[in-house]
C-alpha cells in the first residue's frame, strides 16, 4: 500500500478539524476495511500516531534539531532558514512538506518518482530504532534522507509528524476499537475484551477480519505483551467494603507503581500499568524474579515502591516509602541504571497472579489466585506478598487501614474473595479506600498556548498560592486537565485580558482567576517558587465567589503536606 493513502486521510482529517468521535470512526472503519494483513497493524498504529506498540521497548529518539538536519540535507535548504519558518508555522511538519513540494514538483518533471509505501516507512522506523553506539545520528539523519527525499508534501508532513510522535491527528483508542468492529462487523465489546488481554490492536483486528467473533472471543492472553491490569473503584471507608463483599480481603495499599511481570523461562519482563516496558530501569526486580519464582512461565501484579534503604534503623523505618518523585528518577532513568539502583532501592508487593505454566488464571477466585501466588514465590527483604487481612468486623478492619496509614502508606484496598480478574476493566471487584484530600483554591498566573486544534486556547495554566507576608503568589504546579472543550474556549478569553507578558508559547497572566482544585498529593519539589508541587491537579471548579486575595495561602500548603 502507498503511504499516500493514509497521508491523505490524515491530511483531510487535519485540515478540516474531524474531532467528531463518529465521524473519526466511519472513516478509519472504511479505510481499514481494504488493508491488506501485512500492514494492517501498521496503519492501526499509525493512526493512533505511533510508530511502535507503547509496550514494546523500540523508540525512535529522534529530537526536531536532526529531522531539520535531514531536511537541509535532502533539500539544500540552510538550516538556519528552516528553524525560521518552523518558528513562524509552529509545526516542523508542515514546514517539512512546503519544503519538500517545491523539489518534488521539479523532480517530477525530470524523471519519474517511485512511490513511497507504508512497508518503507515502517521498516525505515525499525531501522532508526535499531541504529545504536557512535555514529548513530548520521545513520539517522540517513535513513530519514531516504524517505524523504522521496516523499510528497504531504507525504513529508506526516512521516515528520509520526517521527517526532506528534501527529497531532487525534484518534484515541476508543474509536480505533469501534473501527474494527464496524469493519469486520464484530462485536466492539469483543473487540475490547481481546484488546485487553493481549494489548496488541493490530492483532486483535487480524483475528476480527479472518475469525470474526468466534476468534475473538478465543483470545488468550499471551507472555511477552502486557495485560491492561484490573482498576479499582473508590469508596468511603472499610465499611461500606464490607457492606457490599461481606467477609473480604483488606490489603495494605502501597504508593508507588503498579507493576507487571511477566516471565517465560529466562526471559523477564515488566511493564507499567500504562503498558510500558520498563525492564531495563529495574534490573534488580528482574534478579529477584529469576531467583524467587518458582514456575517457568508466570504473570504476576504488585506495587513497587521507592524506600529508604538498608542501612537505616529497624525495619519499619528501612521499609519507610519515599515520595513517589523518587521512583519516577528510577522509571525515567535509562543509563548508569546501577548506580541509581544503589541510591533509590525499591520493594516489591505482589498482590495478583494471572498466568501460570501455561494456564490462565484470571477467572480463578481472587483467594484462590492469592495462595497460588503464595505458592509460587518466595519471599525475600524486598519481594514480598502484599500484607494482607481477610475479615468481616468493621473494626478490625479500621485497625488495618490505620495501621497502614500510620506505617506511611496510602491507605487500603478491599478485594471481593470470590471475583475473577478482569482485565482493563473497574467492575467493582477491588475498591481502594483511602483519606479524602482536601482541595485547594489556587490563584493562575502563567499559562501555555496549545496545540494542533487547541493552538487558538491556553491549555495549560500555571498555579500559584499567596504568601501573606511578601504579598507574592508563589507557584507550585500546572493544570491541564479536568476541562471541556467550551471550558478551555472559556478560560482562554477570561485570561486573555490578563496577559501581562508572552514569550513564544509561556506567558505570564496578573493574578486573578481562583480555581478550586483536587490533587494526589502535595510534594516539596524546587521546580515551584513555593517550594510545593501539587501531583496531578484537576480541575473541581471555578472559585467566581473568590478573589484572588482569598486563595489558599503558603502556611495551608505546608499545614495540609504535613
Ligand atoms: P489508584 O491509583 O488510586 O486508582 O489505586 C489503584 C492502584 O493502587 C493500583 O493500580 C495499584 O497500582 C495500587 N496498589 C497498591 N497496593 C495495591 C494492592 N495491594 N492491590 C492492588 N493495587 C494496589
């Protein structure tokens, strides 16, 4: 298939603004429909602006600075003159294919060009991937000269986009399901459930199209790719936990993050809750499942956490969590791994297996999956089973979420004895239970300008509290989320008016809308003039009844974080 095509759709979809979900899926249900198996799993990636499944450890790495290198190559264009006019259209996309359309249409009366094809482009991707080691960015810088020196302008301006990982194309998982089925004519709900067993769209849709429902619905899932893990849903406290399961299991409820491994024989893999592979970062985890589990091929859950360390005092203070920044040193680490594996250890809970020697144990009862886990590893320091009460007495499980809460954790779960694992899904089998936060009414003052269909809005806002002694507002964190399109549309006009000074896309805005906002937690963090940073901030609502002299002030952040 020739790249064209899907440039095209994409070209038509970015110029006239499709957001619309319905409209989104006729018209990735229409094109798939023709595409052949080969590259079926291609363009589902493609149009999800991937270039690889997230779950696979293959990235690009590629920063705009050589795509502008490889544009100057293939075209004679002086870089300089290239950063200028992405500077002026704001999308290194865009300006890619104006460049490239004007040696095309000359080419092309001089010889006749071959046709780019998706095939190309995929392999060319895998190519980067592997390129490694001294001289990597010319071998690069080469590869992406070759697609795009025989590329269209719009040819160019999605293989630029799809380089960069910016499609700025929007097509969520959702309707890319929903495709499928249209598709194929299967049933969307089968088409998720084989989505979340094997995480893998392309060949959840290759066994819609040759099997139909009957294929779908003998997915198993399979070692190697991850499992999209079971949520869990919010309740009050341990009472209503029993009122709903009876007699149920209460576990201590680690903050740090989910993770799922996978072993097959020598091969052990871990991935995120967000599907990533994160094997490398956590070499030691990768030890202690080789020394400790019992069974040659095994998916388990559990939580890792960052903790303080071995040389410190008894055990519940080496066993102490840190703040979960410290963690994400861990998952963003990707070199020198050994010596931040010293610096920040990490524990293992495990709470959940799912697979094992061959047979899948998700619909197996919750306490049945527990003692097969316990008998299958073995314990040590710092890969443990997740600490655990079955009751039925509100008081006795009062006791374990203080004493949870008291040992530093976030507070507890409460899981159904007798419910199967359902992958992907919140069906009301696990409920966390944990102190209610207190919200905040923070003052905005800074924002950035958004992009691709949100360049026109300001889409993500800077926060800030008082100090009452200096008079200042202190930052500490930025909000992005919580907000519908018409508000984004909203804010954007109220702040306008406020906008005391703009520096390419940051500016900074006089202190005057209050917003009531929820967030995780409170951490200290020197990103923030206030010395706090507020981890996942959402949007409750417009604090209109507030001026910004009544927002919440420095002494609370520091009251509430204690
Ligand atoms: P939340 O992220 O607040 O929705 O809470 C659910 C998360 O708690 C899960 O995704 C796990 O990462 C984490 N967690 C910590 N301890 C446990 C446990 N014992 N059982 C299940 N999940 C746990």
């Amino acid at each position: 298939m020739d790249f064209i095509k899907i440039a095209e759709i994409f070209d038509k979809i970015d110029k006239e603004g499709i957001t619309g979900r319905i409209e989104l899926t006729k018209i990735v249900a229409k094109f798939i429909a023709g595409v052949s198996d080969e590259v079926l799993q291609i363009i589902l990636l493609f149009f999800q602006g991937k270039t690889f499944p997230i779950w696979s450890n293959k990235e690009l790495g590629i920063a705009e600075n050589l795509v502008v290198k490889a544009l100057s190559k293939t075209t004679g264009w002086k870089e300089e003159k290239i950063k200028a006019q992405i500077r002026e259209e704001g999308d290194l996309g865009n300006v890619g294919g104006k460049i490239l359309s004007g040696r095309i249409q000359h080419s092309l009366f001089s010889s006749e060009m071959e046709n780019l094809t998706v095939k190309e482009v995929s392999d060319s991707f895998q190519k980067i991937s592997e390129c490694s080691g001294g001289g990597s960015q010319e071998k690069k810088m080469q590869l992406i000269g070759q697609i795009l020196s025989k590329a269209t302008e719009t040819e160019a301006k999605f293989f630029v986009r799809l380089l960069l990982g910016e499609m700025r194309v929007g097509i969520g998982e959702g309707v890319i399901r929903d495709a499928i089925a249209i598709a194929y004519n299967v049933e969307p709900k089968l088409v998720e459930r084989g989505y979340y067993l094997i995480s893998d769209i392309g060949k959840v849709a290759g066994i819609a199209k040759a099997n139909g429902n009957n294929g779908l619905e003998n997915i198993v899932l399979e070692i190697g790719i991850p499992v999209r893990v079971m949520l869990a849903q919010k309740v009050n406290g341990v009472r209503d936990a029993i009122d709903e399961f009876g007699k149920c299991a209460f576990e201590v409820k680690y903050d740090g993050m989910r993770i799922q491994i996978q072993k097959n024989k020598a091969h052990i893999y871990l991935f995120t809750r967000r599907l990533e592979n994160v094997t490398t970062q956590f070499p030691e985890i990768v030890r202690a499942v080789k020394e400790n589990v019992q069974a040659d091929k095994v998916i388990m859950e559990g939580e890792t956490v960052a903790i303080h360390g071995t040389n410190k005092g008894n055990e519940e203070e080496r066993r102490r969590p840190r703040v979960f920044q410290e963690l994400s040193r861990r998952i963003k680490r990707k070199y020198d791994i050994d010596e931040i594996v010293g610096k920040i250890p990490v524990e293992i809970n495990l709470f959940d297996i799912l697979y094992l020697n061959g047979k899948p144990l998700m619909n197996e009862k919750f306490e049945n999956r527990r003692k097969i886990l316990e008998n299958t590893v073995k314990t040590t320091e710092a890969f443990r089973l997740a600490e655990q009460t079955i009751t039925d007495s509100i008081e006795d499980a009062e006791k374990f979420y203080n004493y949870a809460l008291k040992s530093g954790h976030e507070g507890v779960m409460a899981k159904k004895l007798d419910a199967a694992y359902q992958a992907g899904s919140r069906a009301g089998y696990m409920y966390k239970i944990k102190p209610i936060m207190e919200t905040l009414d923070v003052v905005i003052v800074g924002g950035t300008w958004g992009e691709g269909r949100r360049a026109q809005w300001l889409a993500s806002f800077l926060l800030a509290i008082r100090d009452p002694v200096s008079n200042k507002f202190l930052t500490i964190g930025r909000l992005g989320t919580g907000f519908t399109d018409e508000q984004f549309k909203e804010m954007t006009e109220i702040l306008k008016e406020l906008i005391i000074r703009e520096e390419g896309k940051e500016v900074e805005i006089k202190p005057n809308v209050v917003v009531e906002v929820a967030y995780e937690e409170i951490q200290k963090s020197p990103s923030y003039t206030s010395g706090y940073a507020l981890r996942f901030p959402r949007l409750v609502r417009f604090r209109d009844d507030k001026s910004h002299e009544e927002s919440d002030t420095v002494e609370r952040v520091e009251e509430l974080s204690r």
